[in-house]
C-alpha cells in the first residue's frame, strides 16, 4: 500500500462566503461550514486512517473534529499547515486592498511567490513550513491514508510543490472551494494527483 495524502479545506466561514482575506483571523465555521465537516466525516469514515493532521486554527479544528471522533484517532496540530499570513490586508476585501494598496496588491497578484502583502507571508514561505509537515509525514508513514485539514492558499501552495508546478502560479491554476478533497498518492515515481477539489461528499454543494 501506498502513502495517501487527503488534503482537506475547511468548511464555510464568513469570510470564505465573502471573499475577504482570511488568513491569521481565527474565525469559526458557519453553521453550513459545520455540517460540511460533518458530511466529509461520514463520507470518509470507512477508509483505514493512519494520521489525522490539522493547521490548528478554530475554523480547521472543527473541520477535522468529526471524524476524529467517529474513527477515533487523535488530530496532530502544526503551524505549518496555517493560511498564508496576509498581514496589513486581514479583514479587507479585495476592493479595500485594491484602492488601499494598489502597487503592492498589483505585484501580489503578478507573482504572490516572490511578493507578500505588508507585513504578510510570500508563497515560497508558505512552501518551506507546509514542506517540513509533508516530510514528517513521509517519514513517519510510509503506507496508508493520512489527512491534512488546512486553508485554501496552504493547500494550493502543498499540491504545488509537490506535483512541480510554480508556487507562484498557486492561484492561476488550481481551485480550492471550501471543503474540498484532494488526494496524492506517493508511488515509485513521486507524488501523483489522484482527486482534486473534490466536493461529491457534500450533500448540498
């Protein structure tokens, strides 16, 4: 057997239904956001868990709580798998940053690996710590399902990084919509996208 890894984002917040930026503020799910965690637990129940890993904010917590409870294996926090750290922009919207900080916002969006909002965090940054829990990961486990429940930049930075395409590209091209799943598998011949953004285990999507 392989070494799978199920990343997860977390359920609905506030923030994630109005587009703000989202990353340091510990915000909780919605009530919509809550029972999305519930639907991917019983959906995902029966798989074997080896590891259950989670960034250890509120909204990420309560996002792998469920299953953790129903197949009884205690969740791993790591700083590593937190959202990006937008600094000066947290709680604004993309309108508000645009007028607010216009040069910068503009050189985000050309190439957020290389450039962070005010007093926030680059993509590679992003890459080095959420690169450190994959390699825990690899090294701890080399066969069966581990999750990693995190945010939507974090996992768009991870699926980058390991299948080679570049971090600064995260948000052009990959999609990651509030609890959604993807899965890796490491084979002989590296990591290889097996599922992305996937949301068939919500009852109402």
């Amino acid at each position: 057997m392989a070494l799978n890894l199920y990343f997860l984002r977390h359920g609905e917040t506030v923030a994630s239904k109005t587009g703000g930026f989202c990353g340091t503020s510990d915000v909780e799910l919605t009530p919509e956001g809550k029972m999305m965690a519930k639907d991917f637990a019983v959906a995902y129940s029966d798989l074997e868990w080896t590891a259950i890993f989670s960034s250890p904010m509120i909204r990420t917590i309560a996002t792998a709580k469920p299953l953790c409870e129903i197949v009884g294996i205690e969740m791993q926090l790591r700083d590593g798998l937190k959202e990006i750290n937008f600094g000066q922009w947290e709680g604004k919207t993309p309108a508000e940053v645009n007028q607010q900080y216009h040069d910068e916002y503009v050189r985000w969006q050309s190439e957020p690996g290389w450039n962070a909002p005010p007093d926030g965090e680059r993509a590679i940054e992003i890459a080095r710590r959420s690169s450190e829990v994959i390699e825990e990961i690899e090294n701890s486990y080399q066969t069966g399902n581990v999750l990693l429940v995190a945010h939507k930049a974090t996992i768009r930075i991870m699926l980058c990084t390991l299948l080679g395409i570049d971090v600064g590209r995260y948000r052009d091209r990959i999609d990651m919509p509030v609890a959604a799943v993807s899965l890796v598998e490491f084979c002989e011949q590296g990591p290889k996208l097996k599922k992305l953004s996937d949301r068939s285990h919500l009852k109402q999507a």
